[in-house]
C-alpha cells in the first residue's frame, strides 16, 4: 500500500510539472488579450515597458500572445516593490480588488529557499512562465549535475514526454526542483539527497541538444530559479 501511495504521489508530482494554468491570474500578474501590447499593458499598469521586459525576461517584447501570463508589479521584496506608491494593478477581468488571491498568485512566494548552481555551463533560455518553465543550460555531455538544495528524490525515470530522463527533488512543503533531458541519473526515488551532491549526468534525452533543463515550483507553480541561485 505504501508503493502505491508513494507512486501516486510521484504522477500528481509530474502532473503539476505538465499541467497548463489556465485559472485567472492573481494581484501582480495580467493575462494578454487580444490586441494587447507591452507598451499598452504597461500603461494601463503605472509602470514602464523596460520594467515589463525586465520582469518576465522577454526577449522580443512585441511576441507577446494572447493568453500570456505577465508580471505587471515588482517583485516581492525589489527595491521597486517598497517604494513603489501605485495603485494595485489591474487582470484581465478589471477587477483591482483586495479580495483573496488565486492559486496562481502562489507564483510570489511567501516564503524563500537557498539554492546552489546545479551544474556548469552558460543558460541558453531563461524562464517566462508560459513557453519556457525554467531555464536551460548548456554543457557537455555527461557534465555533473548536482542537487540544488537538499530533499528526497520524488520521481526518477522517464515518463513524462519532453523531459527525458527527469529527476524531482522535493525540498519541504512548499518547494521542489525538476532536472530534465540527463545521459544517467545516479539517485533513486525515496532517496535523501543534501545540497550540491551529484545526482546526474547531463545529456541530451529528449530533447534537440545537450543541456540540463531546470525547473523550480513553488506549492505546483512554476516561478523563476534564476531569483534564487546566486550571482555569478
């Protein structure tokens, strides 16, 4: 009975990974409409286009789509957050209200966690949140992998399509850590692994190119690892 509590445990866990959110978005956050520019979202926000960009690491800013989620206030803890005397930003729904939050305001954490660097190499792709989850980074084959921060290992194999071989590293309550496309994993589920210890080798499983795709939720939403890792 425990096997099978643990491997029902271990499919929510990459059902999280694979899901779309589509709920409405929460304070701090606005869902592209049709015809919608960053020029135009930043101004019906009281804020600026370079902070738009800057936010939610747009590379092209006139790519956005509809139905992308983007942050529209600073993050929790900026400079510009503690300054900041703007009035709360506007949903798509119009609704400015101080009502509870949605699931999807869980993208700001309450919260922190102390990551490391989980391997070597230069990110290829940063996150947005909604075409890329995490980040990329790119390496040799083979190039060490190594856990971000200590937790169990919650899931190691390769059943979720577009991650190849996949290691989750679940760290407490409320955070955990995803490794995609590795040549070997080297732990196993239900295995205690501590900070910096290597737990794969990099490699190119399911995907075009040999890299490490790295992921980090928060209570089942994706947000930003590159906030958490330090400078370097």
């Amino acid at each position: 009975m425990g096997k099978i509590i643990r491997r029902l445990t271990c499919a929510s866990l990459i059902a999280v990974l694979a899901a779309c959110g589509s709920a409405p978005v929460g304070p701090g956050f606005y869902r592209v409409e049709r015809g919608d520019t960053v020029s135009k979202v930043a101004r019906a926000n009281r804020t600026s286009v370079q902070n738009i960009v800057r936010w939610n690491n747009l590379t092209d800013p006139n790519a956005i789509e509809v139905g992308q989620v983007l942050r529209v206030a600073p993050p929790a803890g900026s400079v510009t957050a503690a300054t900041s005397s703007a009035p709360p930003p506007r949903t798509s729904s119009g609704d400015t209200s101080d009502s509870a939050p949605s699931s999807s305001a869980l993208i700001t954490p309450a919260t922190s966690i102390s990551l490391i660097w989980p391997t070597q190499g230069s990110v290829i792709r940063g996150f947005d949140g909604k075409n890329s989850k995490g980040i990329d980074i790119a390496g040799a084959s083979g190039t060490q992998i190594v856990a971000a921060a200590a937790g169990t290992v919650v899931y190691a194999g390769n059943g979720l399509r577009g991650y190849g071989n996949l290691l989750i590293v679940k760290h407490n309550a409320d955070y955990l850590t995803a490794y995609a496309h590795n040549r070997a994993l080297l732990v196993k589920e239900g295995q205690s692994v501590t900070q910096g210890q290597p737990i794969a080798e990099m490699g190119d499983t399911d995907t075009n190119r040999v890299m490490l795709h790295f992921e980090l939720r928060y209570k089942g939403s994706s947000i930003d690892p590159s906030r958490y890792l330090p400078a370097r």
